[in-house]
C-alpha cells in the first residue's frame, strides 16, 4: 500500500509540474499581460521597462519559469490589482476558499444522497416508470447548463416566492463570529444558531444549482455499476444460498459497485470547481470561483495564477484521496 501511495505521489508532483508549465505559458501569452495590468493608464515605456526588469520579464523564459516557481514554493504570487487591491494574491485564495469548500462539500452532499439511492433502485426496477423518470430527470440534469438552473432557481425560489435569499453568503450587518470562515460551520462551533441558519438558507440555491453537474453522473453511472454487478455470477449464487436482501445488498452489490462510482465522485470535484465560477457569479456568492472571474475579467495576473495553479493542486489532492480509496475497496488496484 505505501509503495502505492508513493508511485501516485511522484505522478502527481509530475502532474502539477507540468500544469505549472502550461499556466506560464498562458498567463504570459494573454493581451497586454502583467505589466500593462499592474501600470493602466499609467503606463509609459520608461516605467514599462522599468516594472518588466523588476518583475524579470526581461529575461529568458526558461529563467523566469524557474523563478515563478521559486517564488510558488514560497507562496510569493504578487499583490492583487482589483479583486482585493494592495492584499497578497495568497492571502485572497485563502480567504475566498472557505465558501468554495463549504458549497461544494453541500453540493456534492446532495448529489451523492440523492444520486446513489436512485441509481440503486432504478438498477433493481430497470424498465420500470421509476427508472424511466430518474433517467430523464438525469439527462436533463446534464443537458440544461448550471448557470441557466441557478437562474430558474432564484427566479423562482428568492424573487418569485421569497422563500430564500437572492445572493450573498449571509444576511448584511448581521454580527457573526468568524472562525473557519465556512458560516454554517462558524456559527456551529459558536452556538450562534441564528447565524448558521441565515448562512444556510443563503447556500441552498447555489448548492442546488451546483450539485446537477455531479448528480446525474454520479447517478447514471451507479445505475450502470449495479446492472453490471447483478448480473455476475457471486450475486446468483448469494441469492441461490438463501442469504438475506440486506446481506447481497452490502456484502455483494453494493460493495463492487461502488467501484467506479467512487472514482466518478473524484472525478466530479474538477466540474464542481468549475461550475461554482457560474453559480458564484449568478449568487453573487463570494467564493474561489467568483474571485476567478473577477481576476480573468479584470486581469488581475497575481490572483489568476495562484487561484488556477491552487484549484489544480486541490484537483490532483482530491484524485489522490479518490486512487487510494479505490486501492482500499479493490486490493488488486495496488499491484498495477
């Protein structure tokens, strides 16, 4: 197992050296790039060259790749232009990834709840009008784009009915304790039930809205998992033994169906991440995601590079997690 673990270490080291390479290469590719962002209207050609020689921009690309990732290692990204003006481009991420953190652990927790159970049962009434209904509610989950779902819902849910707030994290000047920065989780830990209530209705509709994306996949390929696995040759043979529903449902279904279920949940955090630049956006919820399409809109080089390179850290952790975890449910998985 720990050789296993260390062969997909290596592999991830290699993955974000190479995704490094590639943000490099784009950032300074982009019009204009960092010094015209850094200077507007104040640029000249005295202080153009000036800032492309403080910044090393002057010099070859292969110098200043190694430099960028020197200062990467050290967590020097450059001073935000426009997102937090003056504030270190580190200190932005951390401060917006709670929020992401906190809708998308929701999003997906509501994507797993509902998508594994109906993929179950759709698998063990496979032609049934419960399992025609959950296929085409799927397919629509995957056609109607996330931004269109998270606009139907605030139409209806916050302007409409007035049942949920329209956007924001939390409601305006209402005096909360801030540990964690996840507002839920802060008013938790502090007691401050009214506080973590407020926060909660504020992320409903965008965890609603993000969780389609993972939904109908998780919940198509748990149906074709379970087809699979009833179909195999152990299953009949519980069955035939006499052995309970409970027991052929945990021990033999269940168990090696989830296989690749698991795996596709991993997978889901890339689409999730993305998403939330969409349902951010629409919420107005302050988050990595809406921080990202302010910085890419407003060229903010120094927030952009730390928060795309960060996201792909997060990406290659969590696919990380996802192979040890299969390692763990499929023993065969280590040898290969």
């Amino acid at each position: 197992m720990l050789r296993f673990v260390l062969r997909r270490l290596i592999q991830m080291v290699f993955v974000v050296l190479v995704l490094s390479m590639l943000l490099f290469v784009w950032l300074r590719s982009l019009p204009g790039g960092p010094v015209s962002a850094i200077l507007g209207e104040r640029q000249t050609t005295e202080r153009r060259l000036a800032l492309e020689a403080a910044l090393g921009l002057d010099q070859p690309l292969p110098v200043q790749y190694l430099k960028f990732m020197e200062r990467a290692v050290q967590g020097e990204f450059g001073t935000s232009t426009k997102v937090l003006p003056g504030e270190d481009a580190l200190v932005v991420f951390w401060s917006r990834l709670p929020a992401t953190v906190e809708l998308t652990l929701l999003a997906l927790f509501i994507a797993i709840t509902l998508a594994i159970p109906l993929g179950y049962i759709a698998a063990r009434r496979v032609g049934s009008l419960s399992d025609t209904s959950a296929v085409i509610f799927s397919l629509i989950g995957v056609a109607v784009p996330v931004f269109f779902t998270a606009f139907l819902l605030k139409y209806f849910f916050a302007v409409e009915w007035q049942v949920l707030p329209v956007s924001g994290r939390q409601t305006t000047g209402l005096d909360a304790t801030r540990v964690t920065g996840m507002f839920v989780l802060d008013g938790l830990l502090t007691r401050e039930w009214d506080a973590s209530w407020d926060a909660l209705k504020h992320l409903i509709l965008p965890a609603l809205a993000l969780a389609t994306i993972p939904f109908s996949v998780i919940f198509r390929i748990t149906r074709a998992s379970v087809l699979d696995v009833l179909d195999e040759d152990y299953v009949r043979t519980a069955e035939a033994k006499g052995l309970t529903a409970k027991v052929i449902r945990g021990r033999h279904v269940l168990r090696n169906a989830m296989l690749p279920v698991v795996t596709t949940i991993g997978l889901q955090v890339g689409g999730l991440l993305a998403g939330a630049i969409l349902t951010e956006t629409v919420f107005s919820y302050r988050g990595i995601g809406d921080a990202l399409a302010m910085s890419f809109r407003e060229k903010d080089y120094a927030v952009l590079q730390v928060l795309i390179l960060a996201t792909a850290v997060i990406y290659v952790l969590v696919n990380l997690l996802v192979d040890i975890a299969y390692a763990v449910l499929d023993p065969r998985i280590r040898t290969r």
